[in-house]
C-alpha cells in the first residue's frame, strides 16, 4: 500500500516519450492543453458503488516535495462499462504526470521517500529507450461488421414501431466492426492519429480485460473543480460532407432537436437536486469534429455541498450514466431493448473513462470513438439516438460514418470496406 509521494516540477514541455510508454503500458488522459499519464506499477482496484477502496488508498497518501496544482496529486483512473450496475476498474499508476503546455510534474508513489526517488530514476534512465510509434501501420487482413447496415436498419425499424407505440421516447442502438491484422497494433501510433484528427477531443488510453482501449472522445461527462461542476452532452449528428450548411440544418431539424431535448432534461433533472445552481442553455450549439457535427449543451452548475459523498466526481458521474445520449428513456426501457436488439455486450464502449483524485474532484469524459485493441485484433463500435421520426437509412449511414472515423485512426484506409447503404446529397 502507498503511503508517499513526492512530486517534482519541470519547467519545460512533456517529452512525448512518455505519452508512447502511457498509450503502450500505463494510462492516458489528455485534454487540449492538459495530460494526465500514468505509467510504472500499477495498483488495480474494483470501481463500484462509492469507490471506496480507490478512495480511501488515495486518502492515505501523503504528498512531499515541490508544489503543484491539484491535478498534480495522486489519482485514480479508470474505465466504468456501460451497463450500469456493472464494476469497473480503477488504477492508480505508481508514476503519474500532470502536463500543461510549458510546465509538468511528476508525482512518484511509494512507501518511502526514498523507494520514490529510486523508482524515479529508474523510470527516467528507461525512457531513453523508448520507442516512437512506426508510420506504416500493420496490413488488415480482415473486416466484418455486427450486424449488417441491412440489419442495423430493421433494428432501428422495431426501435421506431416501439417509440410509435409509446413504449418510450428514444433509445440509442450501436454496432461493432471487428478486425484482424497481420501484426499488432500499437496503441501509440492509433492516440497519435486521433490527436491528428480529432485534436480538440479528450484523448484515452486504458488497459481493460478486452485490451487497451483507446479513443478520442468528443463527450464531457463530468468534470468537479471543488464546487463548481460542468457536464457537456452530445445529441443530435449530421456528417460534415454538406460542410457548413449541414451545420445549420442540425440547428434546425426538429428530430435531432428533440433528441438532445432528451438528453439534457434527462441529466439536468439527475444533477438540480445536488446543486445550488445549475445553469442550462436554452438552445445548444454546433460541435463540430472531423466528419460529423454534433448539437451540444454545456451546463455548468453550483455543488450545495462539496463535501457530500454525493459530490464526489465519481458519485456525479454514477448519477447521469448512462445518459440518454447513449442508453435512451426512460432508460429502464431503453436499456431491455438494447438488451433485446443488440446481440453482444458493449463492455466499456459507450462506458465512462476518467480519473479522480482524494479531493473528489475529478474528470469523465464517454467512452465512445475508440477501439478495443488486443494484440492483432481490434474492434470499434458506434451507435446512432433513434427518436420518433428516425430514418432506418440514415441512422445506419450515421453509424457507418462514425465507424469510418475511428477505423481510418486505426487502420488508415481500410474505412472503404464498409458497406455505404445511403451517400448524402450535395
């Protein structure tokens, strides 16, 4: 058990080696502008209910050495799956970095002072072997969807029957493509193409008992600074192939307005009764990511008691997922049909992937655009918010759009394989 850290400031940038070893054999979670790694021995913890266990190591932690920011201090990180009831894992890694653009610190876990400054040199003599990621990525050698467009749009064609019945409002339906190379994927080289095409999303990387999952998530789930809280829901997507103009047909398509109209009364209503104030946008704005936009609310909140259990990060978190942006409602129903529909478990796809540390502050961001990668193997799943008036067509050519997204960072070029059952106007 950790009893100690000692941290150590630099003033000077992060060397990207250590974001390779992260994405390779520890964690990563990185912001524009802020990254949080985790590499060296790594204490492994069940994430459920209060996090107890998580919380309690942290608590035990005494910090020594030069100051830094909150985020500094140790912290736990961890992958939460989407079906909810279900435990997650929680890690707090032995070597941790904080990294704003200019400045980093390393804060190092130990049992003594001096236990933590041998496993610093250690870490820092071993980083010069560190390898960057090859540019050619391996040779795919299979691609299969789960199921088919066709399928996928009789799916959505019961989804739409039973939201007519008035069974519920909305449920969100995925699919998966799965593939296998000839060599393994290196999960740095996949982080360094979706920092490149998707530069202004949250960055993860996180071992899981499926393989590493890594992604660039669009979706701020919960982020805790002392008292003040922020949650910025996804709902309602166009493919970017129209440009601008199809930007301004989302703002004003009465079918994806309802759909985050759902969403956001669904998550203001969880998180009202734990605030002072929580401030909610009237109308949402364009989020725009490399092939799709996104009509987005940021809600921004008050805790009326920081210090509640209640108001732990990871309890905040626990109280919106899964939002309606990834199950539906009422979620009950939402998550039988899924349940139902879908013939596999998403695991941590559409989960949650975040960290927090003993202050209770913390940040989560959905676990979606990423990829399941396990030696030669890898998997990718995307779903589309089925609503009253949803097309089958389009909602499968709206998961083939996002599955295209994530394989090209996986594979570059191997997204022409899938099955285009609908291609947009011009």
């Amino acid at each position: 058990m950790f009893l100690v850290a000692q941290r150590r400031a630099f003033d000077e940038p992060l060397d990207r080696r250590w974001w390779w070893l992260a994405a390779r054999s520890g964690v990563v979670h990185a912001t524009p502008g802020r990254v949080m790694l985790g590499v060296g021995h790594i204490e492994t913890l069940p994430l459920g209910g209060d996090a107890g266990d998580s919380r309690a190591l942290l608590d035990s932690i005494s910090i020594h050495g030069d100051p830094g920011p909150a985020e500094s201090d140790p912290r736990c990180h961890g992958l939460l799956p989407f079906q909810p009831g279900r435990p997650g894992v929680g890690m707090v890694p032995q070597v941790q970095w904080f990294a704003t653009e200019g400045r980093s610190w390393v804060t190092v876990l130990g049992s003594t002072a001096e236990n933590c400054a041998d496993t610093m040199d250690a870490l820092f003599a071993f980083i010069e072997a560190v390898q960057p990621p090859d540019d050619e990525p391996p040779r795919l050698v299979t691609l299969v969807e789960h199921p088919t467009p066709r399928i996928f749009e009789n799916w959505v064609g019961a989804a739409v029957a039973a939201i007519g019945r008035g069974d519920l409002g909305k449920v969100v339906l995925s699919r998966t493509v799965d593939g296998v190379c000839e060599q393994p994927n290196d999960p740095a080289a996949v982080l360094e193409r979706m920092q490149e095409r998707e530069p202004s999303c949250a960055l993860f990387s996180h071992p899981s008992a499926d393989g590493r999952f890594v992604g660039a998530s669009p979706e701020l789930l919960m982020e805790r600074r002392g008292s003040a809280i922020r949650s910025h829901p996804l709902a309602g997507t166009t493919p970017l192939g129209l440009g601008h103009e199809g930007g301004r047909l989302l703002e004003r398509s009465p079918k994806d307005l309802e759909e985050h109209r759902l969403v956001v009364h669904d998550i203001a209503a969880r998180l009202s009764p734990l605030c002072d104030v929580l401030t909610v946008p009237e109308a949402p704005t364009l989020v725009e990511l490399r092939s799709v936009a996104h009509l987005g609310t940021e809600m921004r909140g008050t805790l009326s008691d920081a210090s509640a259990d209640s108001a732990h990060c990871f309890a905040l978190l626990q109280a919106i997922h899964p939002t309606p942006a990834v199950a539906g409602v009422p979620l009950a129903v939402a998550l039988e049909m899924i349940r139902s529909i879908e013939d596999s478990d998403r695991g941590y796809f559409a989960g949650a992937v975040g960290w927090f540390s003993a202050s209770g502050d913390g940040d989560w961001v959905l676990g979606i655009r990423g990829a399941i990668l396990d030696g030669t193997r890898f998997s990718v799943r995307a779903g589309a918010g089925i609503v009253g008036d949803s097309d089958p067509l389009d909602e499968a050519e709206e998961t083939r759009i996002k599955l295209s997204s994530i394989l090209e960072a996986v594979i570059p070029g191997c997204s022409s394989a899938l099955e285009a059952r609908r291609i947009p106007s011009d």
